[in-house]
C-alpha cells in the first residue's frame, strides 16, 4: 500500500509541474513562436506529441494496472496462466498498432520536411532581407550586403518581412538558434547555409550559438529585434552615421579568438562574407570552392 | 608468462585440442573467430576506402594522383601480391598432403613475395615524398597514404606471423594446432591480396584514368 | 636543470585548481594505502594468481563490474559537480574551460568506461552459465579485452592529473578537436584511451558471438535460448560491425594531429562533416549496443517474477535483430540541422521512427508476460518496473526528436539531454543495475539486502524524474546543452535548481547501493540452494557461486527455460533427467600476457600521446612481443581430474 501511494505522489508531482509549467508558457519559446516557421515547428511538435500519447498513455495505464492486478498475495485469487506465451491475435495488435502510429507521423513529418526545409524562400509578397552570419571565436558576426552595415552580437531586422540568413563560419562550427522564430542549422566553415525565417511581430527575440565550439561558447548569445520598417530604416541610417567602419583587418582583429560586447561597423568591406566562405573551401582541382557553396543551396 | 594450474594435472599431449564433450571443435571454433575477425577488418578497409573516395578530389591546389603514380612499379607490386597469394594456397597444398618441407618452403616463397611487395611500396612512397606528395600534403594523399599504408601495415604484419608460423612448423610439425594457423594466415593473405585489388582498381586505376 | 625540471612538470601535471590537488591527494593516499594492504596481508601472489592472470570468466566479470562501479563513481561526480555549477546563474564554482573538461569525461566515462565495462560484465558472468558452457570461446582473448578495457580507461582517466583532460565533448567534433584549436595533449588522451578499449571491445564482441554459436550445451537450439543471450548475440553482431568504424575514425583524427594530416582539418581540403557523419556511424549503434542486453535482462528478470513464460518470444527475437540492423540506418538523425536537404532529412526521420515499432513490441511483450502470472516484487523486478514508464516516455521524446523539422528546435538543447539521459539511465542503468541484483547471488552466493535496495530504488527514481523532467521544460525555454553558466535574466533559474537537487537524490541513491553491497557482505546469509529467485535458466541449476568448471556434466536441454521446467517435472513426481558419467574437464590455463600486453600498449598509448617515440617504441615492441609469446606457447591447457570434480561437487552439497 505504502509503496503504491509513493508511487501516486511521484506521478501526481510530476502532473503539477508540468500545468504549473505551462502556466507560464511565454517563458517557454519554442512553445511560444513568433514567425511562420515556429509556428509550424510547433503545430508538428503538437501533432507528433499528440499521436505518441495515443500509445503511450495506454501503455503506462496497462503497466500500473496488471503490476497491481496481478501482484502475488497470499489467498488472492488471480488467474495464473504459466505457460501462456502466444497469441497471434495479441502480438498482430501491438505490432499493428505502432506500424500505423509511424506510418501516419512519417508521412506528416515527410511532409513538414520538405515544407520546413530551411533552404527554401518563404512565400511573401515583401522582397527577403538578405543578412549573412558568421560564427567567429566567440562571437556573432552579421553583415548586411543591401544595406552595407554589419553588427557584432545583435541582428535587427523589420517584423513581416522574410529574412535570408546566410550562414558560414571562420572557426569551429556552431548553430544559429532563435527559438522563438523557427529551429536552427549549422553554420560550416566552407559553405554558405541558407535559413529563411520571418518574425510575425515585433519584440526581442532570445539568439544563441547551440553547438559546442570551445572555451567561451557560452558568451555565444546574441539578440534578435523585430522592428517595424520605419524603425528598421532608422536603425540603418543611424549604424551609417555614428558607427565606425569595418576593415578587412578590422575582421582579422575581430576573428581573433575572443568574446565581444555589441557592436556595429558602418561599412563592410567588399565580397568579405564570400571571401569566408572560398578561404576553406576543400580545394579541389577544379576550383569547386562555389560549388560547395552552391550545392547548399 | 605464468601458468597457474596449481590445481590440475597438465594436459596429456599438446596440440589435440578437442575436449572430452565432443562438440566443442576447439580449432574450428578459432578459424570461425578469424572469419568474423575478416569482417571487421573488411568494414575497417571499407571506411577507409569511403574516406578515400570523399577525398581524393581534394587536393588543396598541390598535385593529384594522376600526376605523380608510377603505374609500372604498381603492377609489379600488383603481380608480385598476387604470386604470393598463389603460393601460400600452394603451401596449404603441401600441408594437406603432409608434406612438412614444401609446406615451409613455400610459405619462405610467399614470405620473400611480401617482402619485396613491402620494398617496392616504401620504395614508391618514398619517391612520392621527394616529388612533393607527403601525408600532410592535402586531404587527398593524407587519404591516399592512410589506406594504401593501412594495408601495407596488415602485409608487413602477416609477414612477421608468417615467420613465426615456420618456426613453430619446424618444431612441433604438422598437427591440428598449425594446421589451423597455416589456414589462417592462407586467409588473411587472401583477404590482403583482395583488398589489394580493391586498391589498385580505386585508388589506381580510377586516379589515373 | 632544476628549472627544467620545474618547468616540465608544470606542463606535464595539471595544476592550479584546488579540486584538482584534492584529487592528487586522495589518488596518492588510495594507492598508497592499496599497496601497503597487499603488501602487509602478503597478497600479491594471490592477486597475480588469481585476478590478474585469470583466464576464468566468472573472475573477469567480477573485474569488469568493480571497474564499472568505479567509473560510474568518477562520472557521477563529474555530473555532480557540473549540477552544481549550474544550481545557480552566474556562479563561478567551475570556470568555463574545467566545466568543458568535465562534461566531456563525464559523456566518455559513462558511455564507454561505464556502461560497456558493466555490459561485458554482465556477459562474462552471465552467458556462460546461461548456455551451459565452461567458459567462452577464447578465455585468453576475453583477459586480454578486459586488460585492454582497463589500461585505456586508466590512460582516459590519467589525464585528469597528467597533461590536462580533452575538453571537446564526448565525440571531439573537428576542427574543434583539430591541433589548431586543441593544442594540448587531452584530446590525444581521449584517442588512445578510447582506442585501446575499443580493441578490447572488438575482440569481446567476437568472442561472445562464438561462444553464443559455438558452445551451446547439448540441445540448446537458437530458438531455446533464453533471450538474454539473444540480447547479447545481437549487441554483439553490432559492436562487430560497428567498433571499426570507430577504430577508423580516431585513427584518422589521430593522424591529422600527429602528422598533420587534413582529414578533418579546415584547410588542405580536409572535411569535417565527415567525421561527424563516420562517429555517427559508429555512435548511434553504440546506444544500441549498450541498449539491448538490457532488454535482455528485463526479459529474464520479468519471466522470473511473473514465475511465467517469456511472452512472445519470436517477436521478441525478431525485434531485437531488427533493432540492431536498423540502428545503422538512423546516424544522420544526430545532425538534421546540418542542411543536408529535405530528402536526406525525410529518410533519417523516417529510419529512425521505425525503430520505435520494435521497441514498442518488446513492451507490450513484457507487459503481457506480467499479465496472468504471479508476481513478486523484489529488487530486480522493482527495476523493472520503474524502467517501463521511464523507457516509455524517453522513448516518446525520441521519437519526437526524430521528426525533422521539429528536431530544429530541439537539437542540442536540454530537450535532447534529458531524452538521453531518460532512455540511458532509465533504459540501460535501471536494466544494468536490475540484472546486477538479479545474478549478484549467482556469482557472490548471497543476495543483497532487500531494504537497502528499495531505498536506493526509490532514491534513484524519484532522483531521476526530479532531475531530468526539468531538463524537458528547459529545453524547449532555449537553454542550450553544454552551457557552463547563464543570466538570472534568461529564466532559467528555478528549474536548474530543481534538477541539480534531483541529481544530488541520484548520487544518494548511488551511496545507498554502496552501502547496501557493504551491509550484505557482512551480514547477509549464504544461499546454499544455487537457486534463490526460483530461476528458469540453467545458471541457476549450479551452485553459487558456480565452480570454476560451471558444469560437473554438461546438462542437456529439451525446451525453453530447461531448468524451470524440469522442476516442474520433478515437483509432479518425475524423475530428474539422468546424469552422464564425470569425466576430466578440459580448461584453460592462466596466463600474465594480457595484462603485461596491455601494459605495453599503455605505454605506447602513453608515448604517442606526449609524442615520445623512445616510449612508444618500445611500447609496440612490446606489444609485438607478447603476440609471439602468445603464439609460441603450446602449453596453454589442463584436465581437471574427476576426483577434484567430485570434491568440489560434493563441498557445495550437490550429490554427484
């Protein structure tokens, strides 16, 4: 008796804290998206939890109940059946049943994979800002080829408009993460990745480096501002006249491994997210550098 | 080396394996490890292999393959690797009819086979190095020499083993005990000279071509 | 010279941490105080005779389970201490270059120094008796493994004192792990200790596939196995066809950072997406290999305390073949994120979602076994029990990490660790620990006290969901995995303390068992019947412990669960099946080379790593030498005379 009420008072622990968890929701950003993209990632993660919990609520149901049921006592009188070990009928059931729990969520996340795929343009009557990203040692570096500026640790960009992120790396690779607007990828030394996401709404979205690239990974954070477009435009112009200009040493410099505060540079120099991206490109005889590149794309 | 039998009268006779039970084959057991041995040596080769054809077009600028092979010297190796394996199945002849003396004469053949099969690689490694093709040169001759030293490594391996085999045929003979190891290391050189063929074919023949 | 010497050893030992001159000390002082006791109580011979030489797989096993009890201790603590730092944000307990150290030997220790020592444990002590065998296929080769296991993971584990530990993550992805941004010498370290083991497990895999095959007592047919063998015979096939790619794998980084080499290096057209997709290769398997024997065992242990058969035992055999041959179709799930494109990703998912359909079967097998039969609920079955839901639901976030598009958002956060750590801990350490309690009377001849191990069950439990359920909510909050600390703005806080509370419940849950196998030394009482559980296999019709021989007749088996029924015979007054005649037994003979080569390989191992050639030289010579030895000796085998079989037979109350 005792043993089952320890039991009971794990599981019902457990229940409390996860409605007192989802009491605070906007605390959890994936399940509080703010873009097309997250909004989908979670309407598939809803969608796969609900089919799982199809087979696993039974499940655990069924264990707790034969484990009580069928729980040896002096005098009880329980059906024991040794050498019961086959039923066609049962086992046909339970490999039934998940065969078509997977095959329903295989052909949704089939589906959802080619949808979701983060190379592919989203469909927006605005034109996409193209921003390129690269993971430095240990920092976050974001050029803008249209507008010709680059920022160190925070990006900025309008709400409702598709953002091109182009992602390449000029150290160990990481991940470029922001929760809120849609899952991440890699970013690769010798390639350029391509990630389209769109913030539906405007606010302060949490960015982080999600893969493990050494010492200071964890300084790695970075800010993502969804503005509205008059505020993105001022914000350009503002970077342009205040902000110094970034050289190529000043690259150099700045790829030194190292953390950073936020910062921003009113002028890039030419071609240079390109030049990160050939610098290690494998080499093959036929200069396959932008090939490389290409076939992300 | 210490035998602790502190407990136990010492086995009757040497060599005959078998147990008193009867179907534990104590020499068939250890030939079929070897098989499975074989296995996991095919899948080493075979990501080794896999790296190779992923790298070999990275050359990084330096100079490829089908510049600097000197494909005579990789036929000969070829033809030699091939004659020795011809020879130790030669050996295993010898052994099934007994024949103790033909039995190491053929396995020094082989053995002298896989040693200038050795030479000649080092030989043809050593002029790549002079020709500016070393392991630190690109991701394609680190892969070219990783896979084709791989397998001159298992050679040289089997070579020494192979000694080891004559000395222990001189002294105790044919008997179950040698009898597996002669078809053991007949197998493994069989395996080599397959992998060997691999390697001429992919890494050779498709670098040249 | 003095400051030579000064200037090496600051280099060559780890300095300037408090925790780490603590541990110094109490390294010196345990070894100190282990050598004086053998010294003192004149136990030298008998440890070189009996342990260190043995060829006994009993005795190997034992070996491999102390080793895993000591690594579990060492990686627990690592997990502890990384708890710790993370209890509270900003806090400065570890820096963050220590907590990247510790994260990557603790990832290290518990998958390869902990979980596959426990899981070749389990084999040596188990398999033999199962299948009514006298030994495995090739007991010098099986010293040798263990040897081989034992010097990589001391070589692993010096680096916390000597040199400085790796600190790139339990899988070293490159470049990162690459000269250029790892310079030091932990990463080489990581390489030999990993790869001196795994040959070990190479050849333990072997080993273990033969004797399933090979030596099979007469009558055992496959399909009479009982299925913990099964589990054994497909973790086996997996680690045969996956630990070379292992072998491969480091070998390559090893020459990338030795010769320079650009495998996986950035420049010189190296590629280092390829060694993420060949440790995938390798390491999505190796969470199925160290998996299945653990069904293996709730397979036993359920039968046995459901006193009923093994339900389905088809399916269950057919599902774990499966498991192990898809296990090689999913690596690529680990890197979704890598833009490989919606084909490659689809496939992935897809592979990796299938898997899920025999797992699900195997539960509903267990389930039904319960189902009509009469259960009881001692330690072995309390962990089963508690794995059911625990395995469950880890294997539901499982599937979910599978869906690719969804796995964007929950890739390297602390989603995917808790689903981890829920299908390890609650899949493979719960499965380890119940056959532990299950056969520990089987191979020390007592049980283990049942109150000790409820309190550790429940510690543990409890302990387990307290600590990872938050880990679920943290994930999906964007804290990412490996973070060494985090801003009280981020959120996080409560959680984090919640979790690092539950793990400190584990680590006393750990003590608990500790404590327990302690207590039960001392106090508890010799089971003289050979069968305490009322067992179903044939381990259990020999004496505990068994004798060195196991078998004084080979027994021939007609049916499933041989022993079971036979008691069922005899208690519906049949008589017992006839015994043949004692006959000498034919063993193996000790030997000192596995653990003299293996010596020679950590020396070499040693050599390369600090790039000494004139250490790593004679350290492969060595190697080289041994082999000879090895081939050279004829004499590597005796007869046990009948009169000792009868002695020994009759000493543990069996009429002969």
């Amino acid at each position: 008796m005792m043993k089952r009420l320890r039991r009971l008072t794990a599981v019902l622990s457990l229940i409390a804290m996860t409605i007192m968890m989802t009491g605070c929701t906007d605390k959890i950003v994936v399940l509080n998206p703010k873009g097309e993209i997250g909004k989908h990632q979670l309407d598939l993660i809803i969608i796969s939890s609900v089919l799982c919990l199809v087979v696993l609520v039974p499940v655990l149901i069924l264990a707790f109940y034969i484990a009580w049921k069928y729980k040896h006592r002096p005098g009880k009188d329980t059906k024991y059946s040794p050498k019961w070990e086959h039923s066609t009928k049962l086992e046909t059931i339970w490999w039934g049943i998940p065969i078509v729990v997977i095959a329903i969520l295989g052909i949704i996340t089939v589906k959802y994979t080619h949808m979701l795929e983060p190379s592919k343009p989203l469909k927006h009557e605005a034109k996409p800002l193209v921003i390129e990203v690269t993971s430095l040692d240990w920092k976050w570096l974001f050029q803008y080829p249209e507008q010709g500026i680059a920022t160190v640790n925070y990006v900025e960009f309008p709400a409702n408009v598709p953002i091109e992120f182009r992602l390449t790396s000029d150290a160990p690779m990481n991940s470029f993460w922001i929760p809120q607007l849609g899952g991440q990828i890699y970013t690769m030394s010798g390639m350029a990745m391509k990630l389209h996401l769109i913030a539906d709404e405007p606010g302060s979205y949490m960015g982080s480096g999600a893969n493990f690239s050494g010492k200071d990974f964890g300084k790695m954070q970075f800010t993502a501002n969804a503005t509205s477009q008059e505020e993105f435009d001022g914000w350009v112009q503002q970077i342009k006249g205040s902000s110094p200009a970034l050289t190529t040493e000043g690259y150099l410099q700045l790829a030194e491994p190292g953390v950073s505060d936020l910062q921003s540079f009113s002028s890039i120099p030419e071609g240079l997210f390109q030049k990160i991206v050939t610098k290690y490109s494998s080499g093959h005889n036929h200069g396959s550098a932008s090939e490389q590149a290409d076939s992300k794309e | 080396m210490a035998h602790s039998s502190n407990r136990a009268v010492a086995a009757p006779s040497h060599g005959d394996g078998h147990g008193h039970e009867g179907h534990h084959d104590l020499e068939g057991m250890r030939m079929m490890g070897f098989w499975i041995f074989l296995i996991t040596d095919c899948i080493l080769f075979g990501s080794l292999f896999a790296t190779y054809v992923v790298l070999s077009g990275n050359t990084a600028g330096g100079p490829t393959g089908a510049e600097l092979f000197e494909m005579l010297g990789v036929i000969a190796e070829t033809f030699i690797l091939l004659t020795s394996s011809f020879t130790s199945g030669l050996a295993v002849l010898c052994m099934n009819k007994g024949d103790r003396k033909g039995l190491i004469v053929w396995l020094a053949i082989t053995v002298l086979l896989g040693a200038s099969f050795i030479t000649l690689e080092i030989t043809e490694f050593v002029n790549l190095v002079h020709e500016g093709a070393a392991i630190s040169t690109s991701a394609s001759w680190s892969a070219f020499f990783t896979l084709v030293g791989t397998h001159g490594l298992h050679v040289s391996v089997g070579l020494v083993w192979m000694i080891a085999i004559m000395i222990q045929l001189g002294r105790h003979g044919i008997n179950s005990v040698t009898r597996r190891k002669v078809g053991i290391i007949s197998l493994y050189w069989h395996f080599l000279d397959v992998v060997w063929i691999f390697v001429f074919t992919i890494v050779y023949m498709m670098g040249v071509m | 010279m003095w400051d030579n010497v000064k200037d090496f050893a600051s280099d060559f030992f780890v300095t300037g941490d408090p925790l780490i001159y603590g541990a110094d000390v109490a390294i010196v002082l345990t070894m100190v105080a282990i050598v004086s006791a053998l010294t003192y109580f004149k136990k030298w011979t008998w440890l070189w005779k009996e342990w260190l030489t043995t060829v006994d797989h009993k005795k190997i096993g034992i070996m491999y389970v102390i080793a895993a009890l000591l690594m579990l201790f060492r990686g627990g603590i690592d997990a502890l201490l990384m708890r710790t730092q993370l209890a509270v944000p900003e806090l400065e307990f570890l820096n963050p270059e220590h907590y990247n150290a510790i994260f990557t030997t603790h990832g290290v220790i518990m998958i390869l120094f902990m979980a596959m020592p426990l899981m070749f444990g389990l084999f040596n002590l188990v398999i033999p008796l199962q299948i009514g065998a006298r030994d495995v296929a090739y007991p010098f080769l099986n010293s040798l493994s263990f040897w081989l296991f034992f010097m990589g993971a001391m070589l692993f584990n010096l680096s916390f004192v000597i040199g400085g530990s790796p600190d790139t993550g339990w899988l070293a992805y490159p470049p990162l792990s690459e000269k250029a941004f790892s310079p030091g010498v932990g990463q080489d370290f990581y390489i030999w200790g990993i790869q001196i083991s795994g040959i070990g497990s190479l050849m333990t895999g072997i080993n273990f596939i033969v004797t399933i095959l090979k030596m099979r007592t007469p009558g055992m047919k496959l399909m009479k196995m009982p299925m913990f063998t099964w589990s054994t015979l497909s973790s086996c096939l997996t680690i045969i066809l996956a630990f070379p790619i292992l072998t491969v794998t480091l070998a390559l980084l090893f020459i990338d950072r030795y010769l320079g080499a650009h495998f996986f290096t950035l420049d010189g057209g190296g590629n280092p997406m390829m060694y993420i997709n060949l440790i995938w290769m390798w390491g999505h398997p190796e969470v199925y290999i160290v998996v299945l024997p653990a069904f293996g065992i709730f397979s036993e242990v359920v039968a046995t305390f459901s006193k009923k058969r093994l339900f389905g035992y088809k399916s269950m055999v057919f599902a774990l073949m499966s498991i192990s041959v898809a296990s090689f179709f999913t690596w690529a799930h680990h890197f979704f994120t890598m833009g490989s494109g919606a084909n490659v990703n689809a496939f992935f998912a897809v592979t990796t979602m299938i898997i899920a359909i025999p797992t699900g079967v195997k539960i509903f097998n267990w389930l039904f076994t319960m189902y009509r039969g009469r259960l009881s609920f001692p330690t072995p079955m309390l962990w089963m029990l508690g794995f059911i839901p625990c395995f469950v639901v880890g294997g539901m976030t499982g599937v979910l990490l599978s869906v690719a598009p969804a796995d964007f958002q929950f890739h390297n956060s602390y989603f995917l660790i808790a689903h981890f750590h829920q299908v390890l801990i609650g899949g493979v350490a719960f499965g380890y620990f119940a056959g532990l309690y299950y056969w520990w009377p089987k191979v020390f001849g007592f049980k283990l006290n049942e109150k000790l191990g409820k309190w550790a069950f429940w510690l543990w439990n409890i302990g387990f969901y307290v600590c990872f359920m938050p880990q679920y909510f943290l994930g999906l909050m964007g804290m990412t995995r490996r973070l060494s600390t985090y801003g009280w703005d981020k959120g996080w806080y409560e959680l984090n303390l919640i979790s690092t509370i539950g793990g400190f419940l584990m680590g006393i849950g750990f003590l608990f068992q500790v404590w327990q196998i302690l207590h039960s030394i001392k106090f508890m009482e010799r089971d003289t019947t050979g069968d305490p559980w009322d067992g179903r296999t044939l381990e259990w019709s020999i004496p505990s412990p068994a004798p060195m021989y196991n078998f004084a007749t080979l027994p021939r088996v007609s049916e499933k669960d041989d022993w079971w029924e036979e008691k069922q015979r005899i208690a519906q007054g049949g008589a017992p099946s006839p015994r043949p005649k004692l006959e000498p037994i034919h063993m193996p003979k000790n030997s000192g080379i596995p653990i003299i080569m293996s010596a020679c390989f950590f020396v070499a191992g040693f050599g390369f790593i600090f790039d000494w050639l004139w250490m790593a030289i004679p350290g492969l010579v060595g190697v080289a030498a041994c082999m000879l030895a090895h081939s050279f000796n004829y004499n590597t085998d005796y007869y046990i005379p009948v009169e000792e079989i009868k002695r020994t037979e009759a000493a543990a109350g069996r009429a002969i």
